[in-house]
C-alpha cells in the first residue's frame, strides 16, 4: 500500500459512519457480507503472515493515537471492528468480545479482539486495556454471523 494509515483511517471512518447508523450488530453484519466474497475466495491469504497480533495492536494504536490527536474519534468497539475485517479478509480466525466490569460502583464495558492463532488465543486490546476482569456478555464473529444471516434467509424461502 502506498499510505497504509490512510487506508486504515479511511476504513475506520467507514465503520464508524455505519455504526453511527445503525445498531452494532446491524452494522457488523453488513460489514461482514460486504467482505465475506474476497474473505473466503482465499484473495489475501498471502499476506496472512503479516496480519498478527502486534500488526493488529499497532492498528489499533494507530487509530487511538488519531483520536487523541483529535483527528478522528476512535471507540474500543469501532477499533476492533476494524481489527477484526482486516484479520476476517486475511483468513484470520477472530471474535470481538464484549465484556462489562464494575469499577468505582459504575458500570463500564470494552470491546476487544481475540484472534485464533493454532490451538492459542491471543488478545488485542483497544488502548491496552485489562480485559481480565470484565464478564463476557456478548461475541461477534463474522462466520457465526453470515451463517445465522444465511440460514434465516433460507428459512424464509427463495432469494
């Protein structure tokens, strides 16, 4: 690519414009069959060695870094989406967790990545936030996600 952190705030400002209209899943899953063709036709499995865990951490420094430069607004859940289209596209097995913690009698949530490397989970965190201590409530990953889209479009008859 000629300018990689253009491609990489360009597509976050992508994902943000649709998670500013739509809900989360909504958005995710268009998201996901928009790029379900290139992903799964094997196109950028010649990167894959390239798309790991410290290349999606700098990604999403990246885009904090932005936000702190108040050149764009990046959110946990916005940077991971990001993370997880570009590890989906090069055949990289991932869920954005969603998790919530108490802290300081509050209620706060994260979003992050994990991303399946062999039989190993690895985690990439949003701001490198401990994700430790926060209850899982919900997982999005993209093949889970086209395949309940596909089976209730088939339940519902012909295309």
């Amino acid at each position: 690519m000629k300018n990689e952190r253009a491609y990489i705030f360009m597509l976050h400002g992508v994902v943000r414009a649709l998670l500013l209209n739509s809900t989360a899943s909504e958005a995710s899953l268009a998201i996901y069959k928009a790029v379900f063709p290139g992903a799964v036709g094997d196109r950028f499995l010649a990167t894959r060695r390239h798309i790991d865990q410290s290349y999606l951490q700098m990604v999403a420094d990246l885009l904090y870094e932005m936000d702190r430069q108040e050149i764009g607004y990046s959110s946990c859940y916005s940077v991971s989406l990001v993370l997880q289209i570009i590890a989906f596209v090069h055949g990289v097995d991932s869920q954005i967790l969603l998790g919530v913690k108490k802290q300081d009698k509050k209620l706060i949530g994260h979003a992050w990545l994990q991303i399946f490397v062999g039989p190993d989970r690895r985690t990439v965190s949003p701001g490198h936030v401990s994700t430790e201590d926060f209850q899982v409530i919900s997982q999005l990953n993209p093949d889970h996600a086209i395949q309940t889209w596909m089976d209730k479009k088939c339940a519902s008859g012909p295309f």
